[in-house]
C-alpha cells in the first residue's frame, strides 16, 4: 500500500507542477485550484510514505520520477523542446539568465535554432 500511496503524491505533485504553467501566475482559477490541491494532496500521501518508506529513498523516487514525468507532461501538453542548452554555463561561470541567449550547438544541429526561440 504504501507505494500506492507514493504513486498518488507522485501523480499529484507532477499534476499540479504541470497546472503551474496553466495557472498563469495564478490569474486563472481552475488550474490554480489544481496547483493548490494537487500539492496538498501530494504531500500528504507523502507523509503516510514516510511512515514506511526512509526519507532519502522517497525523495530519490519521488524526484526522479517527477522529473521524467513533468518533462514528458511539457514534451507533449506545451509543446516544450527538451534540451541541454537551457543549463548552459555563460563564460563568467554563472547560469544564463533570462533574456540570455543560449549557444546550443553548431550549424547543422537540430537545436541551431533555439536561441532564436527563446532569446
């Protein structure tokens, strides 16, 4: 029972991380309601995990498994392009920031095109 209830709070924190982009910044209801609800709901069957299952391996799961699930939700509910050159380092070794342009890869490369999606 208890990684039934881990797959709840898994399902629910990956509902409502991915009714984040939905709400807006919160300025429409229905998916924030879901945001609200989904984490509690989520952290609550959580804490009935905790119970059985270490704190480190829970995380270690819930954590992987929301990763994966998020990314797929974005993949195919936003229409999100997963690549690596959103984590690029700038040469001063800080992360981009906003508004930065990321340097993907060369010419030729399926991702060549990025920087002029997301400036």
């Amino acid at each position: 029972m208890t990684y039934i209830f881990l797959a709840i709070a898994i399902l629910a924190e990956v509902t409502a991380t991915s009714a984040l982009k939905a709400s807006e910044e919160f300025t429409r209801l229905v998916p924030s309601i879901i945001v609200v609800v989904g984490y509690g709901v989520a952290f609550y069957f959580m804490t009935l995990v905790l119970r059985v299952i270490p704190i480190g391996i829970t995380y270690a799961i819930w954590s992987g498994l929301g990763i994966v699930l998020v990314a797929i939700v974005g993949f195919f509910v936003y229409k999100q392009t997963l690549v690596w050159c959103f984590i690029q380092i700038d040469d001063d070794r800080s992360l981009l920031r906003p508004g930065d342009k990321a340097q993907c890869a060369g010419n030729g490369s399926p991702f060549s095109s990025i920087a002029t999606q997301y400036p």
